[in-house]
C-alpha cells in the first residue's frame, strides 16, 4: 500500500499538536532525524530518560525508521499509542496506524495487521486504516480479508480509483475475475489513464493469454505514469520481448 509514515521522513517532520509542550526540543530532534538519524536516536534516548514524554518516543521513532530499524520504531509507537498514563490528547489512531506502516516494513504482516485493527477500534470509518489493513493482509495472501477492507473503504468513498485497483487484484486472486474487470473499468472511467488500472489490467490480460492487450495497456501507463507504477511497466514489456511483425 502507501506506508505513508516512512514517506513523512523523506520532508521535514511536522510538529504533532501533542508535542507543543517540547516545541524546542521536538523540533531539534525532527531536524536532526533529517542529517544525523543516529545521533537523533541517541539524542531521543537521551531525552527521554530525562522526561521527554511522548515527544521523546516519538522522535526516536523516527529516527529508528529513518535508520530502517522498523520493528524497533513500530514497537515504540504501538507503546505510545497504548500508554494512557502518557499524553491525554495523544491521536492514537494515527500511531497505531504508523506503527502498522512501520511493521509493514519490517516485513512482519501480523504485528501490521494488529496495529490496523487497534487503529480502526479509535477510528472505525477511516478509509486509510482500512486501506492498510488491506495491504497487510495481501501480504499474508489473506485475500478475502483484504477484499473486506476495500469493499468497507470504497462504501465510505467510492471513487477512490486506488481501492478499486487494489480490490481487483485481491478479487483476481480470489478467482472472481469478472468483479476484478469491473473494479478495473470504474478505476478508468474515473481516471481514463490511470497508470496503476492500466498496469493491473496489463496483467489480467497477460494471465488471459491476451499478450496483444497486455502490452498495450503496459505502453500506455509506462507513458502516461511516473515513478514505481511506470517502471513497473516498462519491467513488463521488457519481460515480454520485443514485439513481432505479427504484433505478438
């Protein structure tokens, strides 16, 4: 999915409303994650043991996953989100799902989909969590689970054309290829050339034997995409070959 707390890393890490408090030292500690993580490792430590509070813990785990140490920064959260006696106006939905995106990371479905499901219990109709939730059970391979999530995230916005991309993945491993088609073609009509659609339909219709209709859509989202979703594309044509006079 997006694992949108390690994206937060790559700018400056805003100042959570909870952290006013420790307005100086929390905002030395995100600027240092950006230069020196290791330091703003030991800096938040440090900090912490000297009654830094959450602002503390959640420095230092930014700065753990800014070192790719994900299972440690996702512990961290996971505890902050569930420590009452630490901030009373703490968003713990919004830990509880970084701390997802950050077992995501570490590769560890299970811990990621216990932290969505802590999330979704403070904010039971937020698409995102379950978004992520999805994501964590695609990973397991948990596809009707993940078909669930989208399906109650596109009731709560259904022109969401990222969910239905994902929902039609979900659905083509789970054999309901028709349903798949379907989230495919309302993902395009929203978008006419969405990159993701085009990519997914792409390999429908490679898996179909359908080579012609596969490169077809790959060309056009390596064109019209940028970044992973265009290079995905342009992975799968290169994979096919060059194509033939017959077109094949």
């Amino acid at each position: 999915m997006r694992y949108r707390f390690l994206l937060a890393l790559l700018a400056f890490v805003p100042l959570p409303a909870w952290a006013a408090a420790a307005v100086a030292d929390y905002s030395q500690c995100a600027a240092l994650v950006q230069n020196n993580p290791a330091l703003a490792e030991e800096s938040a430590r440090a900090w912490q043991n000297e009654g830094g509070g959450a602002a503390a813990i959640y420095c230092s785990a930014l700065a753990l996953t800014a070192l790719g140490r994900y299972a440690e920064a996702a512990r961290k959260l996971d505890v902050l989100a569930r420590d009452k006696s630490i901030g009373s106006n703490l968003d713990r939905a919004e830990l509880f799902d970084q701390a997802g995106n950050a077992w995501m990371f570490a590769g560890l479905a299970n811990n990621a989909e216990q932290s969505f499901s802590a999330a979704l219990n403070q904010s039971p109709n937020n698409v995102d969590f379950f978004a992520d939730r999805a994501g964590a059970r695609a990973m397991r391979k948990d596809w009707a689970g993940a078909d669930a999530d989208l399906g109650a995230a596109l009731l709560r916005d259904q022109n969401r054309a990222d969910l239905l991309v994902l929902r039609a993945s979900a659905r083509w491993a789970l054999g309901r290829k028709t349903d798949a088609a379907t989230d495919i073609l309302r993902a395009l009509q929203l978008y006419p050339n969405y990159p993701a659609a085009l990519v997914e339909r792409g390999r429908m219709k490679y898996e179909a034997g359908d080579r012609n209709g596969a490169r077809a859509d790959w060309k056009r989202a390596a064109d019209s995409g940028t970044g992973e979703t265009a290079a995905a594309a342009r992975r799968y044509l290169a994979e096919m070959g060059p194509e033939s006079k017959a077109g094949q």
